[in-house]
C-alpha cells in the first residue's frame, strides 16, 4: 500500500464507520479480512508469470502497492458497481439454472463477465485491465458468500436481526455473522483489531489454508462455471441450518425466520465456520484459475 494510502487510514476508519451506520440496509461484501484472504490465496497459488503480470498491472494503477488490499476497494462508497454485489432471486426459486440476474440489470455475474473480458484483452489501456483485475478479485469473493445470493426484502439478511456470540450491537444482523464473525471467529481464530495492521492475521490464514486444498479439489473446482457457484452459495442460504429460510410444508417457498433476534451459538459456528473456510478457499483457487486464464500468454 502507497504512504498517501497510509496516512490517510485513520480517517478513512472513520469515515467507513460513519457509512456503516448511516447505510444499515446496504448488503456488505465479505469482511475485508475476507477479501484479503481470498485475494492472497490466489495471488499465493498463481504461476510466477501471472504473478508479475499481477505487480505490473498494480504498477500501472500506481493507487495499490499488493493485490490483496486492493480487492476490497468495491467496497468503497459510493459504489461504482453497487448491483454487482449480489444476485437476488423470487423466494420460490429453488436452485439456480443460468447465468441470468433475474431482478436487476447487472449482478456478481455480469461483474465477473465484464472485468474477465477487460483484463484478457490485451489491447485496453493497462489501468483500466489493473481496475478489472482488483474487480474480478471482488466479485469471486462476493459469488462464494452466501448471502450474496439470495432474496431483496431483506437485503441477503441485514434486516434479520441476531444475538448471542455474533450479537455484539443493535444492529448485528445475520449477513454480517457470514461476512464477518464467522471468518473471525473459526477461520481467523480472532477478532481483528480496528487498525488496519490488523488485517495481518489474514497471511497466517493463508498459511494455514493453501496446504489444506488437494490438487483433486483444484480441478473439480475450477470445472465448474460462476453461475454453478453461485448456486453453490444459494445451496448454503436456503439450508436450515444457516436460519435464514423457513421453508413451507411443500418446500416451495422461503419465509423469513419468526424470531425478533437469531440466536448465534457455539453449535451455530461450530456448524457454518468450516463452511466459510472452505468458501474462501474455492473462492481462492477459482479466482487464481481465472486470473491465469485472463493473463496466459
């Protein structure tokens, strides 16, 4: 990260704190310890060649000095590509079957389509492929949490209020308990403090997830297409056990939960925490396959 970057972190802290509690509805990504996390995976795990190809493009940009802390800057208000965040879907949709985004103009899917295309095309200016590179190392992240791909009333969770372990605020909601505490809590095994050197847990994450991942699991996961990731995820928002859909008698349709506040327990990310960890790890094998795709020679 460049020193105007640093200096101007505190502020920023602020000010990202401030947007927080003035936008309670808007639908957050990954945690930034999730993006970094993914981002580092694939830039761990990417060929040399694809690794400088990488640095040159950052270099270009001049705004970031490493891929990983660039990957958050989506989340950046306001947003430049505010629906490519998340797809959502009719509540009696069952599984998904394309690549369309059936509620809106764009979704994560057409994110990752555009910013593919950009950086493969070796013709475009070099900073705008740098800006698709950082882009399609967001929108993996985003396709692989599973409340990113979900139902609009109530913004993939955010209105769904929780208590108990990941509770800590009146406006703890279950979308943050998978953006956030559930990597804090079982991927990270800690709570990231509020300065930004913080965020240096993640590279011990990395550590521990690069060795975890087979080369079987490598190629059964890159065979597969975003929007078969996405229905991944949508697997994981209408299972029972993440209380977020109540599904009727006939399994046709979701209904929220009942309860005013979902109560997080020690059996809750028990549970769900490794199935976080192995979305980050997906999410960061996949985006290194599609880097080494965009990038190859």
């Amino acid at each position: 990260m460049n020193i105007r970057r640093l200096s101007m972190l505190p502020m920023l802290a602020l000010i990202a704190g401030s947007m927080v509690s003035l936008y309670p509805s808007e639908a957050l990504a990954w945690s930034k310890a999730g993006h970094l996390t993914v981002c580092d995976y694939a830039y761990r795990t990417v060929s040399d060649d694809v690794r400088a190809d990488i640095n040159a493009l950052l270099k270009a940009d001049g705004e970031y000095s490493s891929f990983n802390y660039g990957c958050v800057e989506e989340d950046d208000f306001p947003r430049k590509n505010p629906d490519d965040h998340f797809i959502n879907y009719a509540r009696n949709q069952r599984s998904i079957v394309n690549a369309d985004c059936p509620q809106n103009d764009s979704c994560i899917l057409q994110g990752i389509e555009r910013d593919l295309a950009i950086l493969s095309d070796r013709s475009k200016p070099a900073k705008a492929r740098a800006k698709a590179l950082l882009g399609l190392g967001h929108w993996v992240g985003d396709i692989h949490q599973p409340l990113h791909i979900s139902f609009a009333d109530d913004r993939g969770g955010n209105y769904l209020l929780v208590k108990g372990l990941c509770g800590s605020g009146q406006k703890s909601n279950l979308h943050s308990v998978w953006d956030k505490c559930l990597v804090e809590k079982f991927v990270l095994g800690t709570n990231l403090s509020r300065d930004w050197a913080g965020f240096t847990v993640t590279y011990r994450a990395v550590d521990r997830l690069v060795p975890l991942t087979s080369s079987a699991e490598k190629m059964q996961w890159t065979s597969s297409q975003p929007w078969q990731w996405a229905q991944e995820s949508y697997a994981i928002t209408l299972k029972e056990n993440t209380l977020y859909c109540t599904m009727n008698l006939s399994n046709t349709q979701c209904s929220k939960p009942t309860e005013p506040r979902i109560s997080i327990n020690q059996d809750y990310i028990s549970s769900n925490g490794p199935v976080v960890e192995k979305r980050l790890r997906q999410a960061g094998v996949r985006l290194a396959y599609l880097i080494e795709k965009a990038l190859a020679r």
